[in-house]
C-alpha cells in the first residue's frame, strides 16, 4: 500500500466528520414529540437530504483532489450506515415503517460491509451500479417517510421504500456472488491453489530414460553394512559413493614370513661345494 500523502485535516474528511455531527441533530428532530410534530419533521427531513448530499461531496472531493485518507475510508461507510440506520430505526420505533423492513436492510449493508472486510486479501469489492441506484432509490424513500405525508403521497412513499427494499435484496445477493468469485480467481487464490497442488504432488522428476530410479537410491541400501564389515565395502574399487568421496583401493597385506626351522648352521647344501679356506 502507498504511504498516506494527503493531510488528515482537510476539506473531505470535514464533510464527513460534519455528516456524523448531523446523525444525532436529525435523530432528535425526528423523534420530537413522537413524531408528531410537523414542523420537527419537515426539519428532520432537511437534515436527512443536506447529510445524504454530502455523502456524494465528500467522496468526489477526495478523489478529484488526492484527498484519500486512511480515517476518510474508514469514516465514510460509518458515517453513512449511522444515518440510514437511524433513519430506520427511528421510523420503525415511530411506528411509521415496518420493523422487517428496518431489519432486512440494515442486515444487507452490514453484510455488504464484513463481505468487503472479507476479500480485502484479494482485491476491492466496489460499488456496482445496482448498489449506487439502491443507495439513491433508499434515500429518497426514506426522506418521503420522514416527511408527514398523506392520502396519494403516503403510497407513493410506500412504492419507493417497496422499491428500495427489492434492490437492497438483489444488490446484496449480487454482492455475495461477486465475493465468492473474486476469493475463487484472484492472483492470490490461484497462487495458495498451485502450492496446495505442488505439496500434494510432492517431488518428481522429469521424465528422462537416463535418469533412472535406482540411481535416487542410496548406496547403504542396498549394501548394508554387516558389524563385521568396514563401511564402504559393498562398493567397487574407485566407486563414487552418494554420501562420500571415492574409496580408495584396498592395499594387500604383506606376505606372512616363512616360520618353518631350518637346517642348522653349517651344514652343506645338496648343491653346495666345499671350498676349503685358505
């Protein structure tokens, strides 16, 4: 990974910083008087859509301006799943949206959320265009339940968090797909695959009529050494042992000398002639 080079102060990570600011300012608008108040919730709703816009602000500024940083990464997803769960939360506990709703959503961008932890070895997971028209179909469903509607306009409402509820499901069915694939044919799945392979398969040589079996096996084996037997005997003269250096030639014993007595001193020899000292 390149070393981090923008500031961690900057225009981008405000923005997201002051969306988070925003979550518990519309949590309260919201839930104002049990959600009775019109004008509470006119307020919420305004909050909702500056939050949700700035969502798309803060990303756009950081990469168009080398703003990326480590705490923007990380920020950014909080900051957004804060404010759709609130959002969700505080309408299901208002009564005013169904608790399965509530939950099914809020499950699948969790679930999308660990699924990226999940391949991060492998690669990035990033948005599909699904995922971007879910996130834009979810918003304006969920700021048309904020607002204290009625007769045509409630059900208009209720079509577009139906809407947005499909997508959510199929988008995040979508997600596990392509995790399961990208885990299976990344560079790194196939290089951990062909290791596996190699230490299965074991060491082999190739196939050559002059590099026989035999020759693999040690020479000990098929010559053991007897308790009686020097080390090395088994082998020819001059032979190249697999585990030493040539053995030398064995030298002959000396030749035993006569014992047998002889005739004593001075007595002739059959072929012997006397010569008679002077």
């Amino acid at each position: 990974m390149p070393p981090q080079t923008a500031r961690l102060l900057n225009v981008a990570n405000g923005i997201t910083v002051l969306r988070l600011l925003l979550v518990p300012v519309f949590a309260a608008a919201l839930l104002h008087a049990d959600g009775n108040a019109t004008g509470w919730r006119i307020l919420a709703t305004v909050i909702f859509a500056v939050a949700s816009i700035t969502d798309r602000i803060d990303g756009d500024l950081a990469r168009r301006r080398g703003l990326v940083t480590e705490f923007g990464k990380l920020a950014d997803p909080i900051a957004d799943k804060a404010l759709t769960g609130t959002a969700l939360v505080g309408l299901s506990s208002l009564g005013l949206l169904p608790w399965w709703v509530t939950v099914v959503i809020l499950v699948r961008e969790i679930g999308v959320t660990l699924l990226r932890f999940w391949v991060i070895r492998h690669g990035v997971l990033p948005a599909s265009r699904g995922g971007k028209l879910k996130t834009l179909v979810q918003a304006v469903a969920i700021g048309l339940y904020v607002l204290p509607l009625s007769d045509w306009l409630a059900t208009l409402a209720a079509i577009a968090m139906g809407a947005a509820v499909l997508l959510t499901v199929a988008t995040g069915v979508d997600y596990v797909a392509r995790a399961l694939t990208l885990r299976r044919t990344s560079a790194r799945a196939v290089r951990k695959r062909q290791a596996r392979l190699d230490r299965l398969a074991g060491p082999t040589h190739p196939a050559d009529p002059g590099h026989p079996a035999e020759l693999d096996r040690p020479a000990e084996l098929d010559h053991p050494v007897s308790p009686g037997r020097p080390a090395g005997a088994g082998r020819a003269v001059g032979q190249r042992s697999s585990v030493g250096p040539p053995v030398p030639p064995a030298v002959p014993p000396a030749p035993a000398p006569d014992t047998q007595p002889g005739p004593p001193p001075g007595t002739p020899m059959p072929d012997d002639r006397s010569v008679p000292s002077p």
